[in-house]
C-alpha cells in the first residue's frame, strides 16, 4: 500500500504546489501590471504562466522521483524523460520571457515615436531579432537534450573532429538558405525595405506584410500575397514608395479636342481638388504635354500623403473632370471626323 500512496502523494503534492506558485505568479504579474501602466512587461509576462508551471512541476519531480518509488523498476527512463521534458519546458519559458521583453520594448517605443517610418523600421528588426533568439533557443534545446543520451556523447568526439569537413559540404549544400539569412539580416539592420511599406515588385503593387529570415511577403492591392525569397530585395532593383516618406506626386491624362477650355479646366481641378479629402495640398496644375492630329494630351499634377490616397484622388480627378466635360464643354470631347475633306483648288 506505501509503494502505492508514496507516488501518488509526490505526484499530487508537485501538482499543488505548482497550481499555487502558477496562481500566485500571476497574481503578482497583475499588480504589477496595474501599477507600472507605463509598460506592457508585466501584462506580457503572464503568457509564460503554463511553461513556469511546468518547469516547476518537472523540477520537483525530478528531485523527488527516487524516493518516491515513481516506477521503481525504470529510474533510468524515468529519470531520462523528466530531463528531457526540462530541457523542453525551460526552453519554452525562455522563448516566451524573450518574446514578451522584446513585444514590450517595442510597443514602449511605438507609443512614444510619432514617424511612422521609423516605427515600422524597429518592427522589422524586432521581429527578426525575436526569430533569431527563438532559433537559438531551440537549437540549444535540441542539443542538450540529444547530450542525454550516453550515445550521442561517445559520437561527440568523432563529429567535432570532422566539423571542418562538415561545416564546408553544409555550406555549399545551404548556399541558397544561407544567402537568404544573411538577406534577412542585412534587410532587417539596412532599413532597405520594411513592414507596411508600399513597393512595386515584378510590376505588382502592394505592401510588405511580413519579413522573415528567409522569404518576404507582399500583399497586393487585390488582396493576392506574393511570397518572394528576401535575397531577391538585396540583389535586383525594385520601386520602395515609402523609402524617405510616404508623400506622393501621381498625375491623371486626359486626351481631348484642340478645342478644349483648358482655363475653364485649371478653375475645374482646383475647385474638385478641394472637394477630395485625399489631396493633401501640396500641389495641384495642370497643362498639355502633347498634341497629336486630332487631340491633344492634357495632363494634372496631384499630390497625396501616401500611395492609397493617391489612387483614390487620381480615380475621382479623372471621373470628376470627365463628367464636368461632358455636361459643360462636350464639344472639348475627341471625336473623329466623319464628312469628306473639301477639294483644293
């Protein structure tokens, strides 16, 4: 009966006292968090509740297992899975405790930084730092617990020898995967190209929705995501709109009759500019940049805070302008002569 309620009673005492310690953590997380509302640290740090509990839980369990008399017949195994379920857990608190400074030091800084651009920069590069660090933690993780096993130590001695051979074959086997990463770093501390930016890539028009160590999404105006490997960003040529700020200049043609009132015209666009809540004043004129036979090329200049206001003010310019046309001046309209051309004398 001992061997039976020994086990039993370890087993169930770890879980108590882990549900308390748990309770308790994150009881104190929540004062914290009401008290210090300058920072979103200790709000954040209540996610790594269930790993602490269960680092907790395997740690009195690994303490206690021997005594207790848990599966006597097996220590080694016993023994062998708790550390293994350690090593995981305590690499799982550790990605979340790294994950809630890096989210929080982030957001401190998002909160007081009023340029977006700058913003959007240290998102990019926290985001792949964050990636970084949990890559590292799980490799290490990975390590340490394949180090438990008496055989991987024995093979430990054969594979640091050979290391040199090893790490040239991986490298010319990753060559690819390995520019990719040193892509994703170079974009991410270059400030090439950065999350929410508006980029024109193989003539498709969207924003950079995520950046990885390795691939770069973008999110095209119709809603399609295009996945491109990031060494593409750091080997050819692309259209970054919001590099240097995200003010555009677009321009809006018009082909129309040599007839057209193009004073009536400039009057026109300036009383519809200041209609349009996307025109941010900064400039706005028109003129003809060409003439052909039968019409002539007319152009406006718009301005816009960024790249979607800009498609919207271009859309209701030229709608705007045409209907104007059509209801005061459809004489301005092209049309094409349909009566036979007087004889020369």
């Amino acid at each position: 009966m001992e061997n039976v309620l020994r086990p039993v009673t370890v087993i169930g005492g770890a879980l108590v006292a882990t549900l308390i310690a748990g309770r308790l953590l994150d009881l104190l997380l929540r004062r914290a968090d009401a008290r210090h509302t300058e920072t979103p640290l200790w709000g954040l740090l209540r996610r790594c509740r269930l790993p602490f509990q269960v680092v907790l839980c395997t740690s009195l369990l690994r303490a206690s297992y021997r005594r207790a008399g848990i599966l006597p017949d097996h220590p080694v195994g016993v023994g062998r899975f708790l550390t293994l379920l350690l090593i995981a857990s305590a690499a799982w608190l550790a990605v979340r405790i790294a994950t809630a400074a890096v989210d929080s030091t982030y957001a401190r800084y998002a909160a007081a930084t009023e340029d977006d651009a700058r913003v959007r920069r240290v998102r990019t590069q926290v985001t792949l730092i964050q990636r970084v660090v949990t890559a590292v933690v799980v490799v290490v993780a990975v390590a340490a617990m394949l180090l438990t096993f008496p055989p991987m130590r024995t093979v430990g001695a054969s594979l640091l020898a050979s290391a040199g051979v090893l790490g040239i074959v991986a490298g010319i086997a990753a060559q690819a995967s390995l520019s990719n990463l040193f892509a994703g770093l170079q974009i991410a501390f270059g400030d090439t190209v950065r999350i929410g930016d508006t980029v024109v890539v193989d003539k498709e028009w969207g924003r950079v929705e995520e950046i990885t160590l390795t691939f770069l999404t973008v999110r095209t105006w119709d809603e399609r995501r295009i996945t491109m490997p990031v060494s593409y960003f750091t080997s050819k040529p692309y259209e970054n709109w919001s590099r240097g700020g995200a003010q555009m200049t677009g321009t809006v043609f018009w082909h129309l009759d040599h007839s057209a009132p193009l004073d009536l015209m400039r009057e026109r666009l300036q009383d519809v500019l200041k209609e349009i809540p996307e025109w941010d004043g900064r400039g706005g004129g028109l003129a003809v940049t060409d003439t052909t036979p039968h019409t002539v090329q007319v152009r406006a200049v718009v301005t816009a805070k960024d790249a979607d206001d800009l498609w919207t003010l271009r859309c209701m310019v030229r709608e705007r302008l045409i209907t104007w046309l059509v209801a005061e001046h459809p004489y301005a309209l092209p049309h094409i002569a349909t009566l036979p051309a007087a004889e020369a004398p």
